[in-house]
C-alpha cells in the first residue's frame, strides 16, 4: 500500500475509533435508570387517605393517614372521563398513539425552533411526551430541578422509548394520569378530580377537561393563565364559561367538599392505614339527622352558652351504632376532641340503675315513699349535704316520682338503701368502665353521678334497660371484641319498672312541665343529667326500636350559661327519635313476667291514688311514710359535722349543747367519747370542750345505731 494512502487509511481509522469511543461514552452516559414494570407501579401504589362507608356502601367521610402527599385509589383509564383522555392526549403529546415513546417530529421541529429563535424572537415548544413525562415520575432523578442540558434530555428520550418497548399506550397513559402532580398535595386524577372539581374522574366534563389539561404544564398557575390555556385545549372562542370555571378552582372552593365529612371523629377513631375502607354500621340518613339537629340546637343557644355537643344513634335489637356525632364545630373552641367518647360527669343520669337494682332485690317499689327533706351524711372525707336541683324539698314522695322528677335527695336515701360497692359494680356491669375505683372512693355522691362517663357507655347502658335488662356490646360493624357475650344484667321486671317511669310525663311534671322536650307523640322512656357547675347536660332515652343518648356541654370545662336538661339535650334528642319514627311510631313494651298491676293509694303525699307495677309479691294497696315513733331512732342534733365555737364571754356552763333524738328512744342510751351521757329520752346536755367529739346512739341491746362527729373550738 503506498504511504499516501496507508496515511489516509490511518485517519479514517482513529477517526472511527475517536467516534466509537464517543458515541460509547455518551451511550453510557445517557443511559436511563431501570423503570420498573407496570404491574409493579400498579401493587405498590398506596393511596395516602383511608375511606369510612356507611351500611349501605355511601362514602361517610375520609381520613389523611400519608402526610408526604394526597392521592386517592388507583384510578383505571377506563374510569377516566374520555374528554379528558383526549384533552391530555391533544394538549401534551398529540401523537401519543403512534410513536414509539420518543415523537421525532417533535424534537425536529423543537430544535428547528430553537435554531431560529433568536432570529424570530419567539420561543420554542417543548417535545417531551407522555412517555417521557411518566418516565420522570417514576424516577424523579429524570427531571432534577433546574436541568435543561442535553444529556438530561437524552436521557429522559431513551427512558421514554424504553417504557413504550415494554408498557402498552394503555398502561402508560393510565399511569401518567394517576402519577401525575398536580395543584396543592394532590397528586392523580383520582384526587385532582375530587379536591379541584368535586367529580370523580368519569364525570369530568369538556370544561373540566379543558382546565385539568391546562393545569398541567404548571399546576400554581393562576386563575387568568390558566383560563387562558384552557381556552386554547379547548378551541373554543367564547371563553367566558372556562374563564369562570378557572377562578372557582383556582379559589379553592371545591376543596372543601373532598368528602362529605359527615363522620370526622369516628373516622380518625376506624381509619389509622393507608387506603383502608372501613364499612359501619352507621345509616347515613340517620347520621345526618342526628348532624341537623345538634347543629340546629348548638346555633339556636348560641357559642356564648354552650359549644359542644355529640349524639350516639343505636339500635336496641343489634347493638350496631346507627349515628355517631362527636361534634359539629360551629362555635367550639375543641372542635376536635371527639364528644362522643370523651368521659363527662353523669349527673343524674344514673340514677334509674340505682333505682333499678334497688326494685329487683325488693327492698323498694315504684310507690315505696321516701322522704325528700334535708340530709347530712358524715363521710370519710366530712359533711355530706345533697341538695335537689331546685334546692327545694317535696316531702314524702314515691319511687315513681322521684325518679320521674329526678330528686337528688331521695336518690342518696336509695343509695343508703343499698350499698354504694354494689351499685358500682351494677354499674361496672353495664359498661361504665370509666369506674376504676371502689365505691368508697366515689361515696354517696355517685348516686347523683359524679363518676366520669362517655356518650357511648351511657347510651348502651339505657339500651339494656330497653332490652329488659339484656346487655350486649355495641359495635360499628366487623369490630366486634372478642369475648364480649350478651348476658343478662338487670332483672327484667325491675328494666320494665323503671322504663315505664322514666315514660311516664304525668310523673315527671312537676320538675319538668306537662308539656316537655321529653314527651313524644309514642311511647320513649327518658332521663336527662346536669353535672356539677353546670359543664355537662344529657338527655339519654329509648322507643321499643332505638336508643338515642345526647350529650352538651364545653368540652373544654367551663360552664354553660342557662342551659338545663330540658333546654339543651333534651330538644336534640326529641328531633331525632321523631326523625327515627318517621312514618312508625314507638310502641310500648310487653310486661315481662314476674311484674302484677294493682291499685294502690299514697296517703300523706300530694299523690293521687293510682295504679302501679309491683314485683310479684312486693304489691301493696296502699302505702304511707312510717309514722315518727315507726321510724329507726337518730340524732338529730347536733348535726354530725359540725363545728361549734366558744364565745369566751360567756361563763362555760351558760354554753351547753341540747342533745334531741329522733323515733322511740325509750331504753336507748347517749355515749359522748366512749364515756356514758345518760338516757336518750331525758333530754341530755352537752358541756362543751375544746376538740372533736363523737356521740353515739346505744340501743338496749348494745348495738350502736347512730352516730354524729362535730367540733368545739
């Protein structure tokens, strides 16, 4: 070979070699991250919300579980609105279908422009297509903030083509759709079509397509850019329409109607994993009854007397939860605590189990008389003094009535009556298990309800009363406890009694009027509650079908402003049993067996004579409070807890104490100090001493009786 050409030869072969090198090295350095496949996307995708359905499938509400971002379930492309297929399709890569991930004459006609822009002044379109786009979903490092250069590019054009060799158009577009950003958090159309228009995908329409397109190429813009893009996706003249449309979403109006939030706080209580769907018990219409009514009570009292309230709807037969309001917002200062399960004092709504189990062992009868006078008990932790609400005092009244009228000192006799270790654990028994102390710790007051309840427990332990005495749990669906049996807890005669009580409007008007919140056109027993200070006001009652407990209050603990059991649970639950009876109304119970009716009068009370349910055996035709001399001798006075101070004026002996005893005393004797003070029935005295004393009551037996502390100082 001549040396000209050996040399010529030479040149072609370095050169060759030169452009292997470089071509080699750009391959390697364009080359695209692996994508993964489709199917893989499409299982590890994991919507950021979790969705509570009521019993009939109906979106209730939805919780935010994933913080990084919002999205919604997969949505697949056959679900998608095929305006906005086509709008996408049009508006971002016209030549989607044909191409092989990369649109040739789009990156010629880019780079054309690009060429000439300096000459023209105009600025270039972009060629990167759906395929492109996907591929830098997939892989963010596709598309680093700020990287424009040709090797970025490159890169994202053989990711491209690489997706389009192994995905169908199908999947690729279905894809981009659900992995695409978009205003805000939202990310896919899923979400983009719930928070931006208030649709879901298949009922976007034209116009909507037209927007969701124009969001695309820069999801911040505002509402003028946007009208006008979408203008152009839509090759429409008269604009005035999408225009409009574009400022509604870019004010965020349909954001506030991303779920129907008509169950927030039993959803944060169900919800707690990504893309869970919880179906409940609850019955929308119901749910939503429940809502209007405290809602319109709440706005009627106004936030300067009372903020807060919750409602529990349950069915009697089941046990499902049918409503569940843990509150409505409105003027709440705690909007987020869920009033539902928050424990609250009972107040007096604990009074019919006292009542109850009292009946059931027959130690009293729905007649028995009681006096409702002053009373002072002396406790470990001092002086007792109930008081009714009122602060008035009736006298002699009967079971009935002082249950129906809701009379605090009548309740703390009933107590003495029984044992306050055995209501507790009635009241255990029923499903207060906010009740963690023995009944010491809680003393006579638990007959007025100072222990700690939530709505839930109260409106299942009055569910029991319905069922005559059967207790089940409550559940809001497939979240049954294990373990959790129904068992019979009330003696179904004693459940029988009290219900008709608590039903009984003639009974109860004197506290409440003849005309009440509480009477309804059907038959509903009924008892509401005020907590001390005024922080807690409940009205919980049931028909034959429904158990209905609501609760108002400041969830916060401040007190309400002229607010009473009549005037403020009692209105919201009176609206809900009607809109539950609807069309059918409540029907009074059968009376079980082991209950009689008989006539019966009550001389010595204003009550006329009338007739009763008795126990089988406990019937009486008349009954009466027990004569003076009958009744168990006491110390009246001095009162025990007292305290008694010496006037240094007065000569010692001039400041004697009289001791008066109460019923027949005669043989009984007065022990001051564990020192003998002589006959209870001779009018004894007491000289006083500096310290604390106890005097006791001594029967002729030895047994002692009664007993007061008080102090002289």
């Amino acid at each position: 070979m001549m040396p000209g050409k050996r040399r010529w030869f030479d040149a072609l072969a370095w050169t060759a070699l030169t452009l292997l090198v470089l071509v080699t090295a750009a391959h390697l350095v364009t080359r695209p991250p692996a994508l993964p496949e489709y199917e893989k996307v499409r299982a590890d995708w994991r919507a950021s919300e979790a969705w509570l359905y009521d019993r009939d499938g109906q979106l209730l509400d939805s919780e935010r579980v994933d913080f990084e971002r919002r999205r919604l379930a997969w949505v697949p492309l056959g679900d998608i609105s095929p305006a906005v297929r086509d709008a996408v399709v049009n508006a971002e890569d016209r030549r989607f279908w044909s191409h092989a991930g990369v649109d040739w004459l789009a990156v010629a006609s880019a780079v054309r422009a690009r060429l000439t822009r300096g000459e023209t002044g105009g600025s270039s379109r972009g060629a990167s297509t759906l395929a492109m786009q996907l591929a830098a979903f997939l892989d963010p490092g596709l598309a680093q903030p700020g990287q424009r250069d040709w090797r970025t590019k490159i890169r994202q054009m053989r990711a491209g083509q690489a997706l389009a060799a192994n995905w169908s158009h199908e999947q690729m577009l279905e894809a981009y759709f659900n992995l695409l950003p978009l205003r805000g958090e939202a990310q896919g159309i899923g979400a983009g079509a719930q928070s931006l228009f208030g649709k879901k995908p298949a009922q976007m329409n034209h116009t909507d397509a037209a927007l969701f397109a124009g969001l695309l190429p820069n999801p911040a813009a505002g509402a003028e850019a946007l009208g006008r893009r979408a203008c152009r996706v839509a090759g429409t003249r008269d604009c005035s329409a999408i225009r409009a449309a574009a400022a509604t979403l870019v004010s965020g109006e349909h954001a506030a109607r991303f779920d129907p939030g008509l169950a927030p706080h039993l959803a944060v209580r169900l919800l707690d994993k990504p893309g869970k769907r919880v179906t409940t018990t609850i019955d929308r219409r119901i749910q939503t009854a429940a809502i209007v009514a405290l809602r319109r009570q709440l706005a009627g009292l106004g936030a300067n007397r009372v903020r807060d309230g919750a409602v529990v709807v349950l069915d009697n037969a089941t046990g499902e939860v049918l409503a569940y309001v843990g509150g409505v917002g409105l003027g709440s200062t705690a909007a987020q605590v869920d009033g539902a399960n928050a424990r609250r004092q009972a107040g007096s709504t604990l009074k019919p189990h006292l009542y109850a189990q009292v009946i059931e062992h027959g130690w009293l009868t729905a007649a028995s008389i009681l006096e409702d006078s002053p009373v002072q008990l002396d406790t470990a932790s001092g002086l007792y003094v109930p008081k009714n609400y009122d602060r008035s005092f009736k006298g002699p009244v009967s079971v009935r009535h002082a249950l129906a009228s809701s009379l605090n000192v009548p309740a703390v006799r009933t107590l003495i009556i029984d044992d306050v270790q055995q209501f507790r654990d009635r009241l255990w028994a029923l499903g207060y298990h906010g009740l963690v102390e023995d009944g010491e710790y809680y003393g006579f007051s638990l007959a007025l309800g100072s222990a700690e309840v939530s709505l839930v427990e109260q409106a299942n332990a009055f569910r029991t009363l319905a069922n005559m005495g059967k207790w089940s749990p409550v559940h809001f669906g497939d979240m049954r406890k294990d373990g959790e049996e129904a068992r019979a807890i009330v003696n179904p005669a004693a459940a029988f009694i009290v219900g008709d009580i608590l039903a009984d409007a003639s009974a109860r008007a004197d506290a409440f009027g003849a005309d009440s919140a509480l009477r309804l056109p059907f038959w509903a027993a009924a008892k509401t509650g005020t907590s001390k200070g005024m922080r807690d006001n409940w009205c919980i009652g049931y028909s034959d079908r429904f158990t209905v407990a609501v609760w108002v209050g400041n969830l916060e603990g401040d007190s309400m402003r002229a607010v009473s059991g009549t005037s403020g649970a009692a209105p919201v639950w009176r609206d809900v049993m009607m809109a539950l009876h609807a069309g059918r109304p409540g029907q009074p119970p059968k009376m079980p067996g082991g209950v009689e009716l008989r006539q019966v009068s009550l001389p010595g009370t204003r009550e006329p004579p009338r007739r009763e349910y008795f126990l089988t055996g406990t019937a009486q035709t008349e009954m009466a409070a027990a004569p003076q001399a009958a009744r168990r001798p006491r110390i009246t006075s001095p009162v025990s807890g007292s305290v008694y101070a010496l006037d240094p004026d007065i000569p010692i002996d001039r400041q004697r104490l009289a001791v008066t005893v109460s019923g027949s005393v005669a043989g009984y004797r007065l022990i001051l100090d564990k020192k003998p003070l002589g006959d209870a029935d001779a009018g004894q005295q007491i000289l006083p001493r500096p310290g604390a004393h106890m005097l006791a009551l001594i029967d002729p037996g030895g047994r002692m009786i009664d007993r007061v502390r008080f102090t002289v100082r």
